[in-house]
C-alpha cells in the first residue's frame, strides 16, 4: 500500500471515529480528501456527456468547506460536551 492510500485511509477511519459512523456519504469522503489537501488543479479525464461543468481551481485554493465558507475544523469532528 502506497505513503497516500495509507494517509487517505488514516483520514476515513479518523473521520469515521470521531463522527460516530461507520459509513460515511460521499459528500464526508470529499471533505476528508480536500482537508488532506487534494485541490482540482486540471482539467478531469473523465467525459460527462454535459451534466456537469468542468473547473480547476489554483492549488492553494481554499477548501471551502461549511457552506462555502473556510472554516479551521469540520464541525462534524467536534463531538458534543
């Protein structure tokens, strides 16, 4: 197993702990990759035939996660107490 799925896996099994779930949605596994750092720096080798817009973003974008706004912890990471 490679030095980044090793991280990514790390990340999942972090977020999975501290949130309480077992499965986390897809919209928690793009928000556990972007706080790893992954930005959308080219264009997607992937065709999809028009539904949806295709972007790239600079590589020291900010994450924009909560809403669109940057914000220094997941509020999902923060257990109540």
């Amino acid at each position: 197993m490679s030095q980044e799925q090793q991280m990514f896996l790390q990340a999942i099994d972090s977020f999975k702990r501290a949130n309480g779930v077992n499965f986390p949605t897809w919209t928690d596994v793009l928000e556990v990759v972007r706080r790893l750092g992954y930005r959308k720096t080219a264009t997607s080798e992937l065709n999809f035939s028009g539904k949806v817009q295709d972007w790239t973003e600079a590589a020291d974008a900010p994450s924009r996660l909560g809403f669109g706004e940057e914000i220094d912890a997941p509020q999902r990471y923060r257990k109540a107490g």
